[in-house]
C-alpha cells in the first residue's frame, strides 16, 4: 500500500466533491459532543490537518483562536472560505518541521479527525511528539481515526479514491498515544450506525465508524 503524498492531497482536495466534507453529517455531529467541554471562548484550538475547515469553523464559531494546520494549500483555501477568514492558516509539514517553531505559541486544544490513518508507526510517533510539544499545560489533545472493523471500510474508497490508509483499532490507539508520553483520559467509538440513535456506548470502541482518544501530558 501506498501512503499519500502532499501532491496527493492537493489533487484531492481540489475537487469539487470534497465540499461535502464541509457539512454537517451523522458522525461529525457524533464528534462534536465529544468536543464540547472542550469548546472554551478564548481558548486556542489546532485544528490538525484542517481538511475542509469544518472543524475550524466550529472552534470559531465557539470563539477560540483558532489556528487551521495543513501542508495542502487548497485545503487551507477551503478552511479561509468556510471560516470567513477567521482563523490563521498555517502551512506546515508535521513529520519535517518544528510546530513550535511554526506557531510561536501553546494551545490548549489541539484537534485531528482522520490525520494519523496516514502515515506510518515511526511518522505517527513523530507527528504526535511534534503535536506535544505545542500543547499547554492543561490542555488535551483530541484525535479521530477511522475503525479497521467498521463496515464504513468496505465504501470508504469509493468517497476518497486515491487516498490509502492504515485504519485502527482502539487498543492500536490508546497504545501510540501512551508511548510517546501521553495519559488517555477518554476513549471510544462513534456512528455505529448513521441515524439519529447510535448503540456508541455499547458497540462503538467496536464497530464505531471512527475512533477517538482524549489525552493529557503524562507529566500533569
């Protein structure tokens, strides 16, 4: 399997059918509960790997600084015109470049849905470290994978042709976070099933289309 490239996801997100990713659905909604006690005006929230700029349209509109993270310029396009320039883009490469060189200030919130999927063990290692290091004291780090045992699988080449990736199961997740020096103090599974009631509290960490931890720095 072929991991994508920066050229790959510039491709991708040029294309017009991307602009759903930008809209509301069964699981993002699913997600935005899991957020919500973290959703504090004034607070600064990284949206990682920003996509579409649905999630950072969220964290404006809750009146966080948000900072809106891609190495795709047509996904950070996406993100200024869904947020109305209200969050700061930065274009960076989390596996070759200091965030904390790149943003020059910690966040309290640090978000990213379908990132890690990505990349392999050695980079995801490297990428959550990187995350680390900008993350305040305090402050929790939110990340959304996709379920290898979801049934959401077997259709997901279908909406993102061209794009590979390595799905998880949540003891994979709860297990790169703590090695790289990060407490779970939350996880599970969402979107069982796509309609407006979701056996998640039973069957997510199982069957969930996505997957989610919520963690701290081990040190606090």
């Amino acid at each position: 399997m072929s991991l994508p490239q920066n050229t790959d996801w510039d491709r991708f997100w040029k294309k017009p059918a991307t602009k759903r990713f930008s809209k509301i659905s069964w699981s993002k909604r699913r997600v935005l509960n899991i957020l919500e006690s973290y959703l504090v005006p004034g607070k600064v929230a990284l949206d990682a790997g920003c996509g579409s700029g649905f999630f950072s349209k969220v964290f404006c509109d809750k009146g966080m600084k948000t900072i809106a993270a891609d190495y795709s310029e047509n996904a950070l396009q996406m993100a200024q015109t869904v947020t109305n320039g209200q969050c700061r883009l930065v274009k960076v490469d989390f596996l070759n470049e200091r965030l904390g060189a790149r943003l020059n200030q910690k966040c309290d919130l640090i978000f990213s849905d379908g990132l890690l999927e990505h990349f392999t063990g050695d980079e995801q290692n490297k990428i959550l470290l990187n995350w680390a290091s900008v993350l305040n004291s305090g402050g929790v780090m939110v990340t959304v994978v996709p379920n290898r045992f979801s049934p959401w699988e077997l259709i997901r080449p279908f909406y993102m042709p061209g794009i590979e990736e390595k799905p998880f199961v949540l003891k994979e997740l709860i297990e790169l976070h703590e090695r790289n020096g990060l407490n779970v103090v939350s996880k599970g599974g969402v979107n069982t099933l796509p309609f407006r009631i979701s056996p998640d509290a039973w069957l997510g960490s199982w069957f969930g289309m996505l997957l989610y931890v919520i963690v701290k720095k081990r040190c606090e």
